[in-house]
C-alpha cells in the first residue's frame, strides 16, 4: 500500500484503524471483577426494588408531590426490611454449624471489599 500520495489525515486514519484491528486480535479481553457485579449477601431482589421505591419517594418528598407520613412510613419499612433480612443472614450463619462453608464464603467476601 502506497501512503506517499495520500494526505496526512487519510495516512493517519489508515494506521489508526489498523492497529486498532490488529490489537482486538491479539490482545485477549477479560471480564473486570469489581465492586459493580457484586451485591450485598442479605440484599434480595425485592428489597432492592423497595430500596429504590424509597429514594423514588423520598424525591418526590422533597418536589412536594408526596406527603411525609407516605414518606416516613415507606422509609420505616425498608428500614424494618434491611433489619431484618441482616438479622436472617446472621442467623442463617450461625446455625449451619457442620458446614462453615458459607460463613467462611461471607467472611472472606467482607476481607476483599474492605480491601477495595
């Protein structure tokens, strides 16, 4: 290919869409393990969904679109759900005593993202 006729723009984009063909070859892509897939080991699917009702709430709180009384009592329920679903983890630990697989599991979850 002969890239003395051409303009330095048009050499440029040609090299640039080259290499950057060749490295999507070569270079081998990983998936990241970061803080982003994980999830809280007591955070269900639907308390997820309550939490965020709750901060939908508590925005239209404060637009005036909402009374406080909906507010708090949606604010105290997830409160009352987060509890009590740490609650059962805990319990849930503590009771397979034979199999520690699980704490373990947990314990060693917490040592990485303090580490983060």
């Amino acid at each position: 290919m002969a890239l003395g006729e051409k303009g330095a723009e048009q050499c440029w984009r040609i090299y640039k869409d080259t290499f950057q063909r060749v490295q999507e070859l070569s270079v081998r892509g990983c998936k990241k393990s970061g803080k982003e897939g994980r999830r809280l080991a007591w955070l269900s699917q639907e308390l997820q969904v309550n939490l965020k009702g709750m901060k939908e709430m508590h925005r239209q709180w404060k637009q005036g679109q909402v009374s406080w009384e909906d507010y708090r009592d949606t604010a105290w329920l997830c409160k009352h759900g987060v509890r009590k679903a740490k609650v059962q983890l805990k319990l849930n630990l503590a009771r397979d005593e034979k199999n520690n697989k699980g704490f373990y599991r947990y314990v060693s979850q917490k040592g990485k993202s303090k580490e983060m």
